[in-house]
C-alpha cells in the first residue's frame, strides 16, 4: 500500500506499507527497511523480494523514500547531501512513529533491517535511537565511514572521492561523526551481522571492525558471513540461509506470529484505514 505522511519539519515523505495477508492491520510487528543506494535509489510500488519474505512470515515492513530518493525532484534529491547521520535517518525514524501512531505497528515489535545503505541506517538508528527498536539487522553496511573511505573502490578512483566528500563527508572528523560505530555504547537493540567476504563496495573489514567493537563490550549478536559472496548473497542456497536465519531472529526478538500466512486460507487483504495524506509523523 502506498502511504504518504509529514516529517517532523513538514517534509511530504511517501513510501510502502506491505501488509502480512489475512491478518488484522492492528498492532502488527514491524520490520522498518531502507533502501540502499542511497542518493538516486527509491522503492517502488510492486513485488519486492525482502517484503515479500517477511510479510510472508507474518511482518509487516515498511519502506521510506527518504530524501536523497530518486523520483521527488532536485530539492528533495539535495536535502539528503551531507545528510546520511541525521536527515536521512530523522525520515526513516519520523516513518516508524508514523506507522506506530496509526495503530498498525506495535511499539514494543519494531526492528530495522537494511543492506548496503539500509545496513548502514540500521545501525545508525539503532544507536540515535536506541529506546525505539527491539532489533537491528545490518547487512553488508557501513560502519565506520573513515575506514570505509579508505577499503572501499568507492575512494579507489577521484570521482568516488568527490562523491564521498560531496554526499557523505569532507573530513576524517565529519565522517568518523556520521559513523554508528561512533556511538556504540548507545545501543540497546538486538544484532544481527550479514556480510560477504569479498565485497569491495562496503568492505568486510565493516563487519569485522562492528564485531571487534561489540567483541570489546561483551555485547551479544548473530553472524552469518560467506565466502564468495560480494555486496549481497547471490548464491541460492545462501539466500535461503540468509532469509531463514533472519525469520528466526525476527521470531525470536519480536515475536513469532502464531501462523504463517502461507499456511492460512485466502482471505482478502486489508484495506489501510483512510488517512489524510498531511498526517503527521507521531513523535
């Protein structure tokens, strides 16, 4: 369902509520996901494999076009600049207090899960708001964007430099400020680690530096790494490994629905309650 609501400085942001079928849209456990990219990347309406998976499992998932979004013209695009620590992740938080406010999500069920960018604003919002999620699901993002900077082929050419200064910091202070692994001690949230071992966009040397920290803290966490696999799994069988491991983690941090959807009889889907589309984010 398309869903469109203010960000906290009146911002219109629009995004996708996907709704687990033949369950009441009520209070349901959700799983907030942010798109990767994240400059010039959105979602769009249709099949989308991560929301199917978990709907299919009995979560509701909601995606955010936050600025920097492709698709909502050139203000909207250069808001996001410099913005990947606070603006970008205002938007995502201001959609799940949104989502919370309208009775659809269950404050005590809200985990966050993204890959590439999303991992990286999974973790992010993890430690700005460490009261807010349950669990925290980083696959194949960015922890430290100084070290990022210097691993990643992004910084290997001057056009990847340029872009890292003009989009994501200027500075080694700046970037080590934008950075999760920065504000660590924050986090409260249950962890899950995805990455692959020979991915040269975001470096496994991320989840190795991620790990180290909460190794050092004696913080818990999940760890599913693959040899031979780059920016995201692509081998089937590790695929399937990936999404059965995160449906446990989800089951286990905010509850196992009491049945599948896959195993329920069809049942029409629900219809989203009709908002005004100048509905607030709830705070």
């Amino acid at each position: 369902h398309p869903v469109s609501f203010k960000a906290r400085d009146g911002q219109m942001l629009h995004g996708y509520l996907t709704i687990p079928s033949g369950q009441e849209l009520k209070n349901l456990p959700l799983v907030v996901n942010p798109h990767g990219g994240p400059f010039w990347i959105r979602d769009y309406w249709g099949w989308n494999a991560d929301a199917q998976a978990l709907a299919s499992r009995g979560y509701a998932v909601l995606q955010v076009n936050f600025r920097g979004s492709g698709g909502y013209g050139k203000a909207f695009f250069d808001a996001g600049r410099q913005g990947w620590d606070h603006v970008m992740i205002d938007d995502i938080t201001d959609a799940t207090h949104w989502a919370v406010a309208q009775g659809y999500a269950d404050p005590k069920r809200l985990c966050i899960y993204g890959g590439s960018f999303g991992g990286y604003a999974a973790l992010m919002s993890a430690v700005r708001e460490p009261d807010l999620y349950r669990c925290v699901i980083d696959y194949a993002g960015a922890s430290d964007l100084v070290t990022l900077k210097a691993d990643s082929d992004i910084g290997e050419t001057i056009q990847g430099r340029t872009y890292i200064s003009e989009f994501i910091g200027a500075d080694a202070k700046r970037l080590h400020d934008a950075s999760p692994l920065t504000y660590i001690d924050r986090l409260k949230a249950a962890v899950m680690i995805i990455h692959g071992k020979e991915d040269i966009r975001v470096p496994y040397s991320q989840a190795k530096e991620l790990r180290d920290a909460l190794d050092a803290r004696k913080y818990p966490y999940e760890w599913l790494v693959k040899s031979g696999e780059g920016h995201g799994f692509s081998v089937p069988k590790n695929r399937a490994e990936l999404y059965e491991k995160l449906v446990t983690f989800l089951d286990k941090n905010i509850g196992a629905p009491t049945q599948s959807a896959a195993t329920d009889k069809p049942q029409a889907d629900p219809e989203l309650p009709k908002q005004p589309v100048t509905s607030d984010a709830g705070r």
